[in-house]
C-alpha cells in the first residue's frame, strides 16, 4: 500500500514513516497543504493520512478541495483537534476515519489496515490465493503451508497481486505503490524483485505479461 503522510511536524512525521515503513508500506511524505493537494490529485496513493493544521493550506481546505474533485482515496485524518465540532467537521468534509494526537502507532496501524479492509471488501487480516497465505496484521507469509521471510518490498508486491488474484496489474500501478513519490526507480528494478519473489515462492506463481504487468493465478501451486 502506497501512503500519502501530510505532516508539518518534522518529529512526528519521521516517526509515523520510520513506523509504517517497517510494517511493509510505502511512504511519501509531504509537510504542507499545497503540494498535498496537488499529489491528492494525482490519485497515486491508496490512502492519506492528513493532518489538519498544515501550512500553506489547512487540512480541512485541502480535504474539501480532493473530495470537490472526486478523489476517492480513503482518508485518515491526524490532528490534536480533539473538539466534538472538529471531529464532526473533519469527517463531513470527507474524511473517512478520525484520530486524535497523541496516538500509539499500534493504533494508526490497526485503523490503516482497517480502513484497507473495507476498501478490498475483505472481513479480517487474512489474504489466502491457493497455496498462498499472507497475513496484514502480522506481516507474515505461508507457501504451500511453509512460512517464507521476505523483504519489506517483496511483501508489498506479493499483497499487491494477491489483492488481484487473477488480474493483470500493471507495472505502473505497482512501481508506484512500491516505491511512492520519493524514489527514482531504476528501469529494471521491478523485475529484480519479481525474480527475487519468484525464487522465494516458485517460478510459477508469478506471471509475466511482457510489456504490462504481472499477476497471480486465482489458484497459484
């Protein structure tokens, strides 16, 4: 899952990115409302945590200004406005959920893999393809009823094609949630991790559709 985190707060923010980072996702990190805005608009993230007090452009303005220009991402809001009158505001203007500062990473964590249930229509934790199994909550993989330890990133690619089992998804789609706004990604650099994920699982479990993308079979051996 690729994270959009708007955050003024240098302290903060670095911790909530070291935090996520180690969980498997990918972080951008962006410290004021009008580059916010702008990459909301780009729709290249899968979920934003969005703080309220933000310079350049308050949060509030910002989330109203997405939700006007149908951006459907899913929105987490983060701010020490911890009034009734906010809270109501925050989530009229479009947020989708509401945590108050000071929070516990444990708990932001717990409501990003919420908030990514309900967007994947999914009941619990758990993504099961075949003889595949991956666990959100854990960060833990079974093959073939095996545990296999992978890296931060090939964790990320193997959710991103379990949750389209079936499906091509496209390199882009995966470059971007793999490595998000921050990083220049070399030419080959996905296919060195599919090939290191293809010797941690089996040569047939991930396909190659040459020129778009990759995929998992519904029913991967």
């Amino acid at each position: 899952m690729h994270i959009l985190l708007v955050e003024d707060d240098a302290q903060l923010g670095a911790a909530i990115q070291r935090a996520l980072e180690r969980l498997s996702y990918t972080v951008s990190w962006l410290r004021d409302g009008r580059s916010a805005l702008n990459a909301i608009r780009d729709r290249t993230a899968d979920l934003i945590l969005l703080d309220l007090g933000l310079p350049g452009r308050d949060g509030i303005e910002v989330l109203v200004e997405a939700r006007r220009a149908h951006v459907e991402t899913p929105v987490l809001v983060m701010t020490a406005r911890d009034g009734l009158a906010a809270r109501v505001d925050g989530l009229d203007a479009g947020a989708d959920d509401y945590l108050v500062k000071p929070f516990h990473v444990e708990e932001l964590a717990a409501r990003i893999r919420s908030l990514g249930r309900r967007m994947r229509g999914l009941t619990v934790n758990r993504i099961d393809v075949g003889a595949l199994s991956l666990d959100l909550g854990t960060s833990e993989v079974s093959f073939r009823g095996q545990p296999v330890e992978l890296t931060r990133r090939e964790f990320a690619l193997l959710q991103a094609l379990m949750e389209n089992a079936g499906r091509l998804v496209r390199r882009e789609s995966l470059e971007n949630s793999l490595y998000g706004l921050d990083h220049i990604v070399g030419n080959n650099a996905l296919e060195v991790l599919v090939h290191a994920l293809r010797r941690k699982l089996s040569f047939e479990t991930i396909r190659n559709v040459r020129g778009f993308g990759y995929m998992i079979p519904r029913d991967p051996k």
